[in-house]
C-alpha cells in the first residue's frame, strides 16, 4: 500500500529530526562517528527520493506544486544538506545573519571545505530545485507561495542557496571530479537562464544569483513579515560578498 502524502510528510520530518540531532550532538568534531551515521541513514534518504520524484511527475500537470508533496520534498532536501553539507551550510547560516564575519579567518578556513561525493547529492538536489522554482515563475511563487506552502518549505530552499552560494563563490575552482562538476554547472545554468533579468539588475558575480533569487521570492512581505526580512538580510550578504569579491580582484590586480 503506497505511503499518503501526510505520511511521507511525517516520515521525513522524522529523518530531518534525527539528522539534525546527531548533527547537533556529534557533527564534524568525529567525524569517523558522523560518516558511519550518514551510511546508515543514506539507503532511506534514497528510498524517500525516489517516492517523491515519482509523485513529482505524477502531480505534474498542473502548474503550482502539490502543496503536501512540495513540503516532503523541501523537508528531505534539508536532511539531504544537513547529513552531507554541515560545515558549509552551518558557516553560510553564520555569515547571512553576520556578513561582517566573513572577514574572519576561521570562517574563511570553514568556507574551503573539501567537496565530497556525498555533498554533491547534496547540491544537485539544491540545484534542482532551484531550477523548478525559476522554470516556474518566481513573481508566480511570491504570489502563491505565501497562501498554499508553510514555512518549512523556505527553510529548504533557504538552506539550498546558501549551499549553491558557497559552491558558486568558494569550492567550484578546487573541484577534482570533473564531471560532476560539469552536470551541476549545466543544472544551475539552466536555473540562471530562466532569471536573465536578475542577472541584469547589477548582480555581476554568479555566485550571488541564486541568493538574489531567493530574495526575490521572499521580497513580499504583505501577508507574513518574516520573509521580507530574510530578503533583506540576503541582500546584505550580496553586498557584502560582491564587495569582498571587488576587494579580492582590486589586491591580485594592483600588488603592493
């Protein structure tokens, strides 16, 4: 008998809790401990993803996602990033809320953190969905999002952009698998040739698209207030990281 939409809600947010747990208790301090966790956890992240694609395209006739699926599907995407990507997106989180800390050595230290394959599922799950939300429509999101989509559904999407965010600015130029690279710059060149007119609107450093799409999804604060308020703060930290970015070329073209 296949599991109800509310079930895999429930199953998956149970795996999140889990996840997030260990993460809290264990995280990168053993890592040997946390790697043997991530193993057995992996084969129902799997099982789960597999049941959602195959709901995805069942529910795919119609325009706007299925408002219970989208919500599994966001939930497993964040398990997703917190068991294979929890030094990058737990730095990212530090510096939206403080862009002035990316000046700070050991968060720099944190931000090269070594691409494992386990984090590349990771970000192509981040990149997929941040290709459906622009082959969507974001000004059609903002207008929906808020009535039929809870907030756990931001939570995901926040947690995937960071991470694209970080592989953007930080780890694509030290990448050695080569063709996984190459997919996942294919999957989110898609995404960014559906917001061309983001790209237009002064944002010259690639890395910092997919935080200014999700700016833009958050930017309406008519019906909730907290999302307008994370648009600002990812606004801030576009700022921030195109000015670090100028600072950065300016130092290797003018040496002392």
């Amino acid at each position: 008998m296949p599991v109800s939409e509310f079930g895999l809600v429930t199953i998956v947010s149970t795996l999140l809790y889990r996840i997030c747990s260990s993460e809290l208790l264990t995280g990168s301090r053993d890592g040997e401990l946390y790697a043997k966790f991530g193993k057995k956890m992996e084969q129902s992240l799997q099982v789960l993803d597999a049941i959602l694609k195959a709901r995805t395209i069942q529910d795919d006739g119609g325009l706007a996602p299925n408002p219970t699926v989208h919500c599994a599907r966001s939930l497993l995407n964040s398990a997703f990033y917190h068991l294979y990507g929890s030094v990058p997106l737990s730095v990212m989180k530090k510096i939206l809320w403080s862009p002035a800390s990316l000046d700070d050595p050991e968060i720099m230290h944190l931000l090269n953190e070594a691409i494992s394959p386990e984090l590349y599922q990771a970000l192509f799950n981040a990149a997929d969905q941040l290709r459906f939300d622009c082959r969507v429509g974001l000004s059609y999101i903002k207008k929906i999002a808020p009535i039929i989509f809870g907030p756990e559904s931001v939570v995901g999407t926040l947690e995937g952009c960071l991470l694209l965010c970080w592989y953007l600015q930080f780890a694509q130029s030290r990448v050695s698998q080569v063709e996984s690279r190459d997919i996942l710059n294919a999957l989110i060149n898609e995404s960014f040739a559906e917001v061309t007119d983001l790209q237009l609107e002064d944002h010259g450093l690639q890395s910092v698209l997919p935080l200014a799409v999700l700016a833009e999804l958050l930017s309406d604060g008519s019906m909730w207030k907290w999302p307008s308020s994370v648009s600002q703060k990812l606004k801030s930290l576009i700022k921030k990281l195109e000015d670090s970015d100028t600072t950065i070329h300016v130092a290797t073209a003018y040496p002392p």
